[in-house]
C-alpha cells in the first residue's frame, strides 16, 4: 500500500463516521424533539376547553418541546388520571369539582406531579364533608349535589 492508498483509506473512514455520526444525531432528534414518542398532539388533544385554545398553543408547544420523553410519558399519564378523577368526583356528586388549569398553566406549573385521588378516596372524602357541614334547606332546595336520589 501506498502513502496515497492509506491517505484516501483514512478519508473515506472520516467520512463515514461523519455520516454515522449525522444519522445518531438525527434519530436523536426524532426521539427527543418535539414530535417523538409523545407528540404534542396527544397533549393538546387531551385537553377540552372553550376560549384560549389558539392563544395558548404556541406556548404550550414550546414548553412541551422542552420537556425529555420519560416527563412526556408523566405528563400524558398525569393528564388521563386527573381527567378521570374528575369525572369520578362529578359521578360521585362532589360539590366542589376544581377546574383544570389552561394547558399552558398546568405545564408551567408542573401539575403533572399533583395526587391524584383514588374512587374510594373521593367517595369517602364526598361522605366526610357531608357529616361535617350538612346542608342547609336552602342549600338542599337549590343545591343538585345535596339531593338524595
């Protein structure tokens, strides 16, 4: 072999592990962008609101193109737990239902990492607040949660 042989051998290793190094960096980016394994649209789809939705879907996908797969993982978890204790609080004929934050609000706030309430945790803490301050006749006559059926 000569000098030149050995020459073009070294380049064309160069720039095959240029190229290999391009193709770990792009599915790198696949994974860890913004449309990885957890799209923002599984996010943005999870959420039901009227008014605000366009104001805060920039801002929504900037804070979600931060966050890594395993927190997107969390987020979209948290989001189906918390939806679904809502709905059982409103099942249960709870009083008080809070009302979810606007998207962006819950990931700045990192509300994904809020407790989240088992059926029998709200059933029991439903029962709680109705011995602790039983309703009024008002209440009951105008209240629906109070009513008995």
């Amino acid at each position: 072999m000569t000098e030149i042989d050995i020459k073009r051998i070294q380049d064309i290793l160069d720039a095959l592990q240029q190229t290999v190094t391009r193709e770990f960096e792009l599915i790198g980016d696949i994974f860890e962008g913004t449309e990885g394994l957890y799209p923002f649209s599984e996010f943005w789809d999870g959420w039901k609101f009227a008014g605000g939705k366009k104001i805060s879907l920039h801002e929504c996908q900037t804070l979600y193109s931060k966050l890594d797969n395993k927190t997107r993982r969390m987020v979209l978890d948290a989001l189906l737990a918390q939806k679904e204790e809502n709905r059982l609080m409103k099942k249960h004929g709870a009083c008080f239902i809070p009302v979810m934050k606007y998207p962006a609000t819950w990931l700045r706030k990192k509300s994904w990492l809020d407790s989240v309430s088992t059926e029998e945790e709200i059933v029991d803490e439903i029962n709680r607040q109705r011995i602790i301050a039983p309703p009024t006749r008002q209440q009951q006559a105008t209240d629906s949660c109070w009513d008995d059926d």
